[in-house]
C-alpha cells in the first residue's frame, strides 16, 4: 500500500501571522518565519516538512485562506 506524504504552501503576502495554524498541526510541522512579508508579518511555514501527512487541519483554520495542502503517493 502508498504511503501518502504531505505538503503546505503558504501564500505568503496573504498570511497576517496569526498563529491559529501552529496549534491545530497534529505534526508539529508548521513555524513562524523570523523575516517579513511586504505588510510586514511573520508568516507560517513548513518548519518540519518531512513529518506533513496532509491532514488539511491548518488549511480549514486558516482566517485569510493562505494555506493549501497537497498530498503525494509515495512509494513504501
């Protein structure tokens, strides 16, 4: 059976730093950048993106719809 491996990507002049995709990450795969966008806030990113299963949980929570998730197959 494939093992399905995740990733973000994070629009980065849409995301205001809020921080509510940090907590809901089952993984703990999202951080904060310590650099700024043009408005000037941290935005999120994939800190540990090895550990991502695609789970969405980040993307639903995310005010400013500035997260979307993909998944690959990948082989065992």
């Amino acid at each position: 059976m494939a093992k399905v491996k995740g990733a973000i990507v994070v629009d980065t002049e849409a995301c205001k730093g809020c921080e509510v995709c940090i907590p809901v990450c089952p993984e703990d795969v999202i951080g904060m950048t310590s650099t700024v966008n043009r408005k000037g806030y941290h935005y999120a990113y994939m800190n540990n993106p090895e550990a991502c299963t695609g789970c969405t949980n980040c993307a639903i929570v995310c005010p400013d719809r500035a997260i979307s998730v993909y998944r690959v197959k990948v082989s065992a």
